[in-house]
C-alpha cells in the first residue's frame, strides 16, 4: 500500500527511465516521475497532478516498477499542505553496521540522484560498475567534484559526510 505521508525520491533504475526516453512510460507516468524529487510528499504531487489522473495509482505504479521509493522523511504530525512545498523532516537511512561494497554503491546512488536528479546519471553508473573500493572511491571523488561544481562546496561536504558511514573499511 502507499504511504501517503512519504516522501518519495527515484531509484537508479528511475533515473535512468528518465534519461531513456524509450523506457515505456506513458506521458503521465513519466510526467509524474519528473516531479518526484526527493522533497515532495504525496500532498504536493497530488496537487501537482490533479489533471493528469489518479495520482495514488500512478504513484504505486512507479513504487511497483521499482522506479522511486520512500527516503524516509514524512509530514509532520498534524501537518496540512498549505505552502506549496512545505517543510519535510527528511532523514538519512542509519550507517551500516558493516557495509559492503554493493550497499556503499547503491547508497551513493540514491544519494546522488536525490541531490543533482538526472544530472547524476553518468557518475551513478561509473559508482554502479565500480569493482572494487578503489575504483569505488575514486567514483566518489569524482561525484563530489561535480556536486562541488553545480551545488557548492557545503553540499560537498554533506555528500562526502553522508557516504562515509556507508563506506565499507579496506
């Protein structure tokens, strides 16, 4: 069932459907992949597609085919929609007590494509097919490099602070 007080981000396999026009998405579909973006809940996505049909459907849809997921941040208690985007408490999923290289990969992943959307597509990839951790870290450094480029060095630092609890030890 879908939670209705989730916020929603898109996996890699959801980002990638974005880049690849020819993922079989219908319009509305895509459309409403598009706005998921990591900080809107069911609230504001409703609101943004009131037109283009039943919003809960498509929404478990895209859960379904395993192109967004819940971040783990929800309304507040109590909490109406008034703004257009409210406030969100979003959290980051707890470290991994002993992360392996696989679950390093995929954290970075999702967290890049929540922090730069589309624009993370290639370097998801390269972090995806890393082999090993240096090829790993290596990946990262790049990734930061570009977050640094296009959302500043602050958003750098978070990106490298949040990764490195998930980053598994040589």
């Amino acid at each position: 069932m879908l939670d209705k007080q989730a916020i929603y981000h898109k996996t890699p396999k959801g980002a990638q459907a974005i880049a690849n026009r020819q993922s079989g998405l219908s319009p509305k579909l895509r459309s409403l992949l598009i706005m998921v973006d990591g900080k809107r809940a069911y609230p504001d996505l409703t609101a943004l597609t009131t037109a283009d049909g039943d919003c809960e459907q498509m929404l478990s849809q895209l859960v379904q085919d395993g192109l967004i997921e819940p971040v783990g941040g929800t309304l507040p208690v109590g909490a109406a929609s008034d703004a257009p985007f409210p406030e969100r408490v979003a959290t980051t999923p707890a470290p991994l007590v002993a992360a392996s290289l696989p679950e390093a990969k995929r954290f970075t992943s999702h967290l890049l494509v929540d922090m730069l959307g589309p624009t993370s597509d290639v370097l998801c990839m390269k972090i995806e097919s890393a082999g090993n951790l240096a090829e790993f870290v290596s990946a990262v450094k790049r990734a930061r490099d570009v977050v640094r480029d296009i959302k500043g060095a602050s958003a750098a630092e978070r990106f490298i602070a949040q990764i490195e609890p998930h980053t598994p030890q040589a």
